[in-house]
C-alpha cells in the first residue's frame, strides 16, 4: 500500500458531442479538409471530455490544483512538473460528426520511482469512450510526475547538434516546423492552459526548457496525420507513442514512418536525429 492507494480504481464519468465546429477547428489547425463521410479522423478523441477546473482552481503551472479530497480524481503528488509520457490506443469504431459520446476514466496504478533526474510518480489511466454504437476508443495513458529544475541546470532538451536526421531508412517522411499559433490553437481545442506550451518566459525560467514545448498529443496527432495520408482516415486498428524529449517549437520536426506488413513504426525526430517521440501501430 503507497500513499495514493485509496486513488486507485478511482473513476471519472464526462459526457460530450462530436459537434461539428470542433471537429472543423481541428482540421484548421492541422492543415486539413473534412472528409467525405461524417467520420472523424483518428486523433480527435483528445479534444473530448476535456477538463473543465474554473481558472481560480489552476495551480502556477496551468494545470488544475490537486487535492485529496474525495472529489479529487487525480492524486495530489507533490511533485511539481506534470507530463504526459505515454498512450497506448485501441481504435474500435469511428466517431462520427453529430454523435454523443461518454467517457469513463480510471486510476489503474500509481507507482513511485527513482530517476536519474530524481523522484517520479507515474499515475496510469484507463480511458473508454463510447459512442452511439458502442465503444469506439480505449486508450491507457501514463503521465509522469517530476521534481523541479534545478536552477542554473542544464536546458531541457540540449541544444541542437551537428548531426543531421538521416530519412533513408524510412518509407515516408513529412517535415513541419511547430509555430506559436499551432500551439496556441492545440491548447484551446483541447482546453489545455498549461503554460509551458505558450509562456515562454514560464518554459525557460520556471521549468527549464530551452522554449515552448510541443504538446505530447500534438506531435502524436501529427504522427497519426502521417499515417493517415498514407493509408487513409481511421486505418488503424491501434497506436502507441512514447515521449523520448521535448519538441521544441519554432524547430523542425521530421515525421517518419516504415511498414512491415500489418504493422507500422513511426517517429518524431529533432533535425539533428535526437529521438523526440517513438510509436507503432497496426493496421485494421
């Protein structure tokens, strides 16, 4: 038993609408156009049941207060710095434009490391969402807790090497460079305030980084765009990403991906081959 037993199998019940705004905002920011039919493009279920904390209840960092009230979903880790490390995905069925959806979130484990950066606290969620014809997205996601930046340490990620990302190996790539506006635009449809991806002073000063941070989701939303324009919307029967170092916005980001039958390796690379985000997937 940890300190945080009485969190685990806690739950969360949000309801929503694919309201067919949103669904056209998210293809704004990304550079698309809707598709022919009324499903949605897979990605989109991050900009469902979001959090709604009124702004008075958000701690310095931009995320909502934690406290260890029975109201409190998640728990209160005293660890200051919040990410998002990883997601496994399950794509059931699309979503369609127009539906009503139910989310049921829940605590699966929390468990406390030792790194080499120090303290961590990993908390895992179990995510369902349901549709009008049933479950249409499951999704295990890990969020990792962190000490703060030592003052004076060493920016977050180094800054770019000589090297240079090497696309040969890969069957296809896609190169975007992550500006303010896409951040920005990103943290609204998904209704994110935290301030490292849009105050910068905050990034450097407070949290380390050398600039704004690319969201973990945004840059897995591109690998799954990527994945989209060579097999076409909601191909996938399944996605898993892992954040290896932040992106940085303002630098280009190389989006690679290689098949191997049913199965498909995809990655987020720095210009100078720093490993940014790494994921596979599998195709329906």
């Amino acid at each position: 038993m940890n300190e945080w037993s009485e969190w685990i199998g806690r739950q969360e019940h949000r309801a929503d609408r694919v309201d067919e705004a949103h669904v056209n905002h998210w293809l704004a920011t990304l550079d698309r156009v809707a598709s022919a039919d009324s499903a949605v493009p897979q990605a989109f279920h991050w900009c469902l049941c979001l959090p709604d904390s009124a702004t008075a209840d958000l701690g310095i960092d931009g995320h909502a207060k934690r406290n260890d009230s029975p109201q409190s979903f998640l728990p209160p880790v005293a660890l200051p710095r919040r990410m998002w490390a990883s997601s496994a995905v399950e794509f059931h069925k699309p979503l369609l434009v127009g539906e009503a959806v139910r989310r049921i979130a829940k605590v699966s484990s929390i468990k406390a490391k030792q790194g080499a950066s120090g303290s961590l606290v990993f908390v895992e969620l179990a995510h369902e969402i349901h549709g009008a014809s049933g479950l249409a997205v499951s999704e295990t996601q890990s969020i990792v807790y962190k000490e703060a930046s030592a003052p004076g340490g060493a920016v977050i990620p180094p800054p770019l090497g000589d090297g240079q990302f090497n696309i040969s190996a890969w069957h296809a790539h896609r190169l975007v460079v992550p500006t303010e506006p896409l951040l920005f635009r990103f943290s609204a449809l998904t209704f994110n305030s935290h301030r490292i991806h849009y105050d910068l002073p905050y990034a450097k000063d407070a949290e380390g980084y050398r600039g704004l941070v690319v969201h973990g989701p945004l840059t897995a939303t591109l690998l799954l765009n990527l994945a989209a324009r060579e097999f076409g919307d909601n191909a996938l029967n399944s996605f898993t990403f892992r954040g290896n170092s932040p992106a940085i916005c303002g630098e280009e980001l190389h989006l690679v991906l290689r098949r191997s039958g049913d199965g498909v390796e995809l990655g987020a690379f720095a210009n100078d081959g720093r490993n940014i985000m790494g994921a596979n997937a599998t195709l329906k």
